[in-house]
C-alpha cells in the first residue's frame, strides 16, 4: 500500500513598519527644532490719505499736542482701503510674494462691516491664497504690540511662517467736526508688517507684558451705534461740553484727564515688569517707541521714566494719533531715518483705549 505524505508548509510573514518619527526616538526633538525658530520683523511699510487738514498755526493747543498735520480718509475712504494700500505698498518691495502668506492679522476699530470679518475681504482683494488663515482683532493704541505677540505664537509654534500683520484705522469718521478736544489729535492711516519666521538661538520678538482694565472703558468711546445702544433720534442729537466742543452719542468722546492719568500710572509699571522679565536696564536699549498719542504725554513719560532724549522717538508732527498706526509707522520713520540698525535692540509700548496697555522687545534684524 502506498504511503500518503502530507507536506507542512511554515509561512513566515514579516511585517515592516515605518520607523517611529525622529522626535519620538530623540527626547525633546520637537522642542529643541521649533525652539531655534523665531519670528522676526522682516518689513514695514504705512498708508495715508492724500487729504490733509492742518492744526490752528501758532496755536497753544497745537504747540502742546505737537501735531501740525493729519491725514485724513474721504467719506467714500475706508480702512480697509488704506489697509490695502499699505499692503500693495509693501509687496512691491519684493519682500515676499502674495503666495508665502499663510496668515494675515487686521487690526481695526473701523470695520466694514459688523460682519463678515474684513480680513477675510482684505486676502480676496489683496489675493492671497485661499490656504491663508485671517481674522480681525480689535483694539486700539495696544493693538500693534498685541500683534506682534499673536504672530509670534502661530510662528514659533510651527503654525505658519510668513504672517501679514496689518493695522488700519479711520477715527476721523468717529469724530464730530465741531469737537476740537479729539479732531486736532486724531489722523487716518495703515501699516503692513510683514513678521517671518528665521533661525536663531535668541528672541527677536519678546518678552511681553500686558494689561486691561476695564474700569476707564467709558473714557475713551463711542458710546452709540452697535447693539448696547443702538442708533435713534436720540443719540443723534448734539450736545455741548463746558469747554464748546460738540458732540452725539455715535461720535468719540474722550476724558483726556483721566486717560493722561491712567497712562502716567500704568505705563512706567509695564515698562519695569518687561524690564525684569528681560533681565535688563534701559540702558540696554538702543531706541525706545511708544504709542505717538500726543507730544505732551510723550514728554511727560520720558521724563518720568528719565529716558535719555536722544534714545526716544517722536514721530506726530505730520501724522497725528493714528491709534495702533503709531508705532509701526514711527518705527518706520526712524528705519528711514538711520536710527534702527542691524541687532539694534528697541521697546514697543502701546497703551491707550480699553483700557489696554501691552509692551515688548524687539531685536532689528536686516535683511541684507
């Protein structure tokens, strides 16, 4: 009889896996990587209207204020047109192209609409790509620094490397032509800041401080015209204060007394807790900027914080208080000027509407 033979067959499967990404075989891969990315500012470039309004010549008020001429948007001008302009104005540098963007930030108190965002209109209208991120945020004289800090946490944390950070303001449009106390400070204009990411083993954004206090809220304000209180017959009729200045309910209204105090309590202290937080001196610093509010308040602060003139910016004379304008626009101005050079170490310090206050360090780094 013949013999049955049954054949074993083993089946070896070998399974090959994808090795484990580098970051989970090196401890702290990830956090030493992004660490070495900074965000940095790589340009600047502001937007004024062609309109023009001068100050009273040989006037006290204008000699105090140290503002001559302000830039003021049409009726049919809006921020976000300035806003646009600023930016077009920037990518002609040739400092980066339209498709790099993956984020722009629009700070603004005078939206187009309550809705939709207009940082949403301005990435159609600029032409950004569809992959870029945009929102709008809204504050005042704070409102660059504030910026600068939220650019730096979608840079640093790997979210995106080039951020279009645009501010863009018409208070003008706030303002009733009869109050004399707010129009011969405020003017219309647009900056665009472009801040990327770069290699380096220090900080060239930050540290930061902040402050709110919502208890001076009612000193700095348009009081009518969104849902709170809404537009009516009667907020739409003029008052006038003890000192003739007219005004409705829709229009800016300000407490300079109480805002001048406030600034003088407040800005010293967030200046001395970025002081410590950097492990500095103000003698370490090359150039200071502060929110242009007024050249009187200016004065006041420098001398308080007993500042050295020649490391101090003023930059109102033709431009007046453009709210967070203002220090991109000064810092500009001195880029122009020769006074910001390569690793030149500067403080930013916005304050003003809200209240808001916000201060930080940056480190100038050319490009060249």
């Amino acid at each position: 009889m013949a013999k049955k033979y049954t054949h074993h067959f083993t089946v070896f499967v070998f399974i090959f896996r994808q090795p484990p990404p580098i970051y989970k075989l090196v401890p702290n891969f990830r956090t030493e990587v992004l660490s070495l990315v900074k965000a940095y500012i790589k340009g600047i470039e502001y937007y004024c209207p062609q309109q023009i309004e001068s100050n009273p010549a040989n006037d006290k008020l204008t000699e105090k204020i140290g503002i001559l001429t302000r830039h003021i948007a049409k009726d049919n001008e809006l921020a976000s047109d300035l806003a646009y302009m600023a930016a077009e104005k920037l990518f002609n540098t040739k400092i980066c192209e339209k498709e790099d963007i993956d984020f722009l930030l629009y700070c603004t108190q005078s939206p187009d609409h309550f809705l939709p965002t207009t940082a949403c209109l301005l990435q159609n209208r600029l032409n950004l790509p569809t992959t870029c991120g945009a929102f709008d945020y809204n504050l005042g004289c704070s409102g660059y620094v504030y910026g600068l800090s939220i650019a730096k946490g979608l840079i640093e944390s790997g979210a995106a490397k080039n951020i279009l950070l645009i501010t863009a303001d018409t208070y003008s449009k706030y303002i009733h032509p009869l109050d004399r106390s707010v129009k011969v400070l405020f003017g219309d204009a647009a900056t665009a800041t472009l801040v990327s990411s770069t290699d380096s083993e220090e900080d060239l954004i930050g540290p930061f401080d902040f402050g709110t206090d919502g208890r001076g809220a009612d000193n700095l304000i348009v009081p009518a015209g969104a849902f709170k209180e809404p537009i009516s017959s009667v907020n739409l009729e003029e008052t006038q204060d003890a000192f003739g200045n007219v005004r409705m309910r829709k229009n800016l209204y300000m407490n300079g007394p109480e805002v001048f105090n406030f600034t003088l309590k407040e800005v010293p202290r967030s200046i001395q807790n970025l002081l410590e937080k950097s492990n500095k001196t103000k003698d370490d610093y090359d150039l200071f900027i502060f929110h242009q509010a007024n050249k009187y308040m200016l004065e006041h602060l420098r001398k308080k914080l007993s500042i050295d003139e020649q490391k101090f910016s003023v930059c109102i004379e033709n431009f007046g208080n453009t709210v967070s304008s203002t220090i991109p626009i000064a810092l500009k101005h001195e880029l122009i000027q020769g006074r910001v050079k390569n690793s030149s170490l500067l403080m930013l310090v916005g304050f003003g509407v809200g209240y808001s206050w916000a201060s930080c360090n940056v480190v100038w780094k050319s490009n060249t």
